[in-house]
C-alpha cells in the first residue's frame, strides 16, 4: 500500500486497505448516488435523530447534488442533513459523513 499524506494508515484504523474506506479521494472516481448513499446511512444508523429523518428520506429519491427534491435542491437537503447528522457517530458515520462533505465542496451549480 502506498504512504498518502491524507490517508490513515492500516494501523490508525484497525483495517485493511480498501478503496472504499477512502471515499472520493481520488479524483478519477466518481461519486455514488445519493440514494444509495441514504441506504448506507439507514442500514448503518437504525434510529436517527429526528431532525435528520425528513432530509434522508429526501435523499433516497436524489441521484445527484444536481437534482431537486419538490423545491428545495439535493445540496441543500445533504447539507441539512449534514446538519442534523452531529449525534450519528463511529466509523461509518465518519466516512459516509466525509463522503458527503467530499461531494458537496466539489459540486459546481
């Protein structure tokens, strides 16, 4: 495995390497859909905070940040999400979390 400045070692995180653990980091590859994406997130977390269930149920609908959910756009569902995801915690919360953010400093309107 090669030494990247940005990326955890295997012993930092107790895993194996996997591109996977190291979500959109590497520019040629694309971003998932937001829909799956939110299947992640409801397998991962089984009772979300409240606050969070209206924009997740939003983006099982969404393909990309792109799209429109009624007339609210699908960055500003992920951001309130984002924003109401603080008490989702652990490993997975962490990476699909920085997926997100990942996606949304390089979404171009």
């Amino acid at each position: 495995m090669p030494s990247l400045p940005y990326a955890p070692s295997e012993a930092q995180i107790g895993l194996s390497y996997h591109p996977s653990f190291y979500p959109l980091i590497m520019s040629n590859q694309s971003p998932r859909p937001l829909y799956q994406i939110a299947g992640e997130i409801a397998m991962n977390w089984p009772k979300p905070y409240f606050g969070a269930v209206p924009y997740l149920e939003a983006m099982r609908s969404l393909n990309s940040l792109s799209d429109k959910f009624l007339y609210d756009s699908a960055e500003s569902i992920v951001r309130y999400f984002l924003s109401n995801a603080m008490t989702w915690k652990g490993e997975s919360a962490r990476r699909i979390k920085a997926e997100l953010n990942s996606m949304l400093k390089s979404h171009v309107n």
